[in-house]
C-alpha cells in the first residue's frame, strides 16, 4: 500500500463532467479525498445515482473517498435561462422578477421571494460573485428594474448578493432539511450549511438529525459577515468551517478576505477544527489544462496559511479537465509541503499553533498529549504517529500542528473514519473493535501493507489510565 503524495486533502464537486464512474476513479487515483455533492443544482435522483457510483469508484481503487453533502440554504439565485445563459452588455434596461419565468436579456427570473422587499432605488445588485453589476432604477410591484453597469456572461441559477442589507430570513430552510434526510437515507452523515450566521443555525440541524437517530458531521460555510462577526461561537457548535470566498469577497470588501481568510484558519487550527478552503483556486483550468502562476500561489498560500484542505467548484463539476486540474492540485500541495517540510519556507504554522495552544487557559489532557506527540514527532523524525480512536478527536489535535509525518489513526466506526478524511495528515483505518485498540495488531496490519519495516520509529498514542473515553492520556515511542 502507498500513502498519497500529498496530506492536504482535496475536495471535489462532482458534476456533469465527473459524475461518470471513469472520470471519478480518474480524480480518485489523482488525489481526490472527499467528493462534494452540491444540491443546489440536480434532482435527487441523480445525486443518489452519484452517491453511487463514487462509492463504487472508491472501492474499485482502494482509496477511501468521503461525502459532503452540500446544502443550499437561502442563496438567492438566477433562475432558469433561456439555452442557459444570456449576454448582458453595459446600459442594458433589464427587469428582475421573482416570478417562475424562463428569463431572458430583458427579463431574469430570481429566486428570492422578498427581493422586492430588500432593495432600494440606486442600490447596486451583484450577480455571479460579483463579476456582473446592476443598479436598481426603480421598483414596481414584483420586479426590480435595473441598468447593466458591469455586463458579462450569465448563467441559470448563478449567485446574487447584497451587499449591506441585512436579511432577515432563517439560513436553514425546509429543504435544507428534507436533503439533510435524503443524506442520512443514504448513509452521508456530513453537511455543508450555507450562509450560517449563529451557533442556532448549525444547532437546528443537528438536533434534527439527532431526533431521527444519526449524529452528523456538520461544516460551517464562513461567507457572510455576520458569519465573521460570530465566528467564534459558530467555531465552537460546528465541526469544520469553510472558508468560502465567492459570497464572502462580494458581502465583504475583496481586499479584506486574504486577510480574513488567514485568521479564520488560525483560530480553527487553534480549536482543532478542520478548515477547507473555497472558491476559485485553480478556476482558469475549467477551460484551459494548465492554471495561472496565481493560481498556483493561492493554492500554495492557503497551504502554508493552514487549511487542511483546499476545494474545486466548477473546476471538476463542469470543466473540461477535472482529471488534470485534481493532479495539479495534489502536484501544489506535495511540492508546498515538501518545501515547509524541509525549511525552504518560513512560516512554520505547527510551531505558531503549538505555542498558542500551550498558551491556552483551558488546556485538555489530550491537548497535552497531542502537543507532546507532535514535539515528539519533530525531533525524533519518526516514521508515523498512530491513533487508535473512538471519536478522532485526538488525530485532529495532532493534524493542526501539520506534523511531518502521517497519521495513521484506527477507528472501529466508519462515520468517524469518513471525517477523518478532511483533516491534514491523517489517514484513516477501518477496523474490527478488537484491533482497533491493540498496538500489536496494528502493528501487525501495518507490515503486511508494508507500511513499516523492522527498525521504524512510531509514536502511539492511547488511552492508559483516564476511565473517560476519548481521553488520550499517553503516548508510546516505539522502535519495531
């Protein structure tokens, strides 16, 4: 068995040009780690089709992929458009409605109820992150009229913003939790939640999904202000936050999200959140089969910012190049952790981390022991840290540090092994209860993968004398 080149891990949105079992065995064996469903477009029976045949995919590589359900939430949307898109020019006179029309250049149907309600003369409208701008001229009964300052291509069902109004409507929605059943249905237990603004919005899916019996996984998507302003208690009631930059650099200034962007990602490596990173970072490959040199550098600076993991949207969901652009992606990342690795770059993020969490107030035993295996790990150089576990909390302390080395972290529960998956570094094992916690019977697993080899180094971590499960409380260095 061979561990993947990279440990940062790559999440996909699987669309119309890699929803074929080809094209996703291709972006498996390339480097994907969890495939992203976003329900905002297809029926449900396509996507349970596509639950399908990425498990299939995932089996017939040997490679583990997991499931993100992503749901929509309130985004307001394009509607349908006549052959998909339209070509709005600079002073084009358009109207938007919110009635159920086939939209055309004059007249763009939007699916939002209360549009009418929530603008004002002379406000600017965005349209497709941003990339196309309206200025509202008047507003009579259902439709908003409106002058094309900044034009471009439109397509059905792209994103309007904006930007300042307060909205007052609940980010979680009755469809939002007829899918989050539909998931559970099919045995995805983790969820995006669009355009969460409080701790109560991820709290209400989770007590519905509590109620029908499944603890879920749920990833916080940070792309609105308010998102930033509560972070910290959203930070706390999630397990994952995203930091999904489209929506965010429209409702914030642009030029403020780099900035944004590193600080979330810092406190959710304090925290031991896992954090991805959203929007646009290889785009031009949905069209071309090689990226920009800033793309590369966006790629590579969420990497070092410490992310641990990095997304493609329409990249692999509806560009030419899915297979290529999930290979360039896995190429930037071993190469930018190779080069932190070995000290060619300065910031070292596992040592800054460190610090502030020993700092912390409200230090936890497996705080302390996370600490000391990743110290441990760094000076000794040894080969793996492995974690048996019940909750994968403690490979998820260690992964924040971005250690070295792998984690290889046991757990007898695939739900826990599926979330594993987003986390940096860490590679996770399904077994039987009884080996999950014996060092000798993983050891055992490990040479016949021939992972280790007789005179390897590795740290384990366990459960020795706390009676509270999912205290680690010790760790071993082991020479086998």
């Amino acid at each position: 068995m061979k561990l993947p080149v990279h440990k940062t891990k790559i999440v996909c949105t699987i669309g119309p040009s890699s929803s074929s079992p080809s094209k996703l065995e291709g972006m498996i064996e390339s480097g994907m780690n969890v495939a992203r469903l976003n329900f905002s477009h297809g029926e449900f029976k396509e996507h349970a089709r596509n639950i399908r045949n990425i498990r299939a995919a995932s089996l017939r590589t040997g490679r583990m992929v997991s499931i993100i359900i992503d749901l929509p939430g309130v985004k307001m949307r394009i509607g349908r458009l006549q052959n998909g898109s339209v070509l709005l020019k600079k002073d084009d006179k358009l109207v938007l409605t919110t009635r159920n029309v086939l939209g055309t250049r004059a007249l763009i149907p939007v699916e939002f109820k209360h549009l009418d309600l929530s603008v004002s003369k002379n406000q600017i409208i965005f349209l497709n992150d941003g990339f196309i701008q309206l200025k509202v001229e008047k507003i009579s009964g259902a439709g908003v009229f409106c002058k094309v300052l900044i034009g471009g291509k439109l397509l059905s069902h792209k994103g309007l913003n904006l930007p300042g109004v307060k909205l007052k409507i609940n980010p979680i929605t009755s469809k939002d939790l007829k899918i989050v059943d539909f998931g559970l249905k099919h045995g995805v237990n983790i969820f995006g939640l669009s355009f969460v603004e409080r701790a109560r919005d991820i709290i209400k899916v989770r007590e519905f999904a509590g109620k029908k019996g499944h603890p879920v996984y749920l990833v916080a998507k940070i792309e609105r202000r308010g998102a930033i302003e509560n972070f910290d208690e959203i930070l706390k009631a999630a397990d994952a936050v995203m930091v999904a930059r489209g929506d965010l650099g429209v409702e914030i200034p642009i030029e403020e999200v780099p900035g944004i962007q590193k600080r979330l990602i810092q406190k959710a490596n304090i925290m031991g959140r896992p954090v991805i990173t959203a929007t646009q970072m290889l785009e031009s490959m949905t069209q071309n089969v090689r990226p920009t040199r800033a793309e590369v550098n966006d790629v590579a600076n969420a990497i070092l910012d410490g992310t641990d993991a990095i997304m493609l949207s329409q990249e692999t969901a509806i560009g030419d190049y899915p297979v290529e652009t999930v290979r360039m992606m896995a190429k930037i990342s071993a190469t930018t952790e190779s080069q932190r690795d070995r000290g060619f770059l300065s910031d070292d993020e596992g040592r800054q981390i460190s610090y502030k969490v020993a700092k912390s107030s409200s230090l936890a035993i497996t705080d302390v022991t996370s600490l000391n295996a990743f110290w441990a790990a760094k000076e000794l150089k040894v080969r793996y840290i492995l974690t048996p576990t019940t909750s994968g909390s403690t490979a998820r302390r260690i992964s924040r540090f971005k250690p070295q080395c792998w984690v290889l972290s046991f757990s007898a529960q695939s739900q826990v092994c599926d979330f594993l998956n987003f986390s940096y570094g860490v590679h996770p094992f399904l077994l039987n209860k009884k080996i999950t916690h014996d060092p000798r019977a993983i050891f055992k697993n490990l040479k016949k993968l021939r992972l280790v080899k007789k005179g390897d180094t590795v740290i384990v971590t366990e459960r020795r004398l706390s009676p509270h499960p999912g205290d680690t409380d010790s760790l071993g260095i082991v020479t086998l």
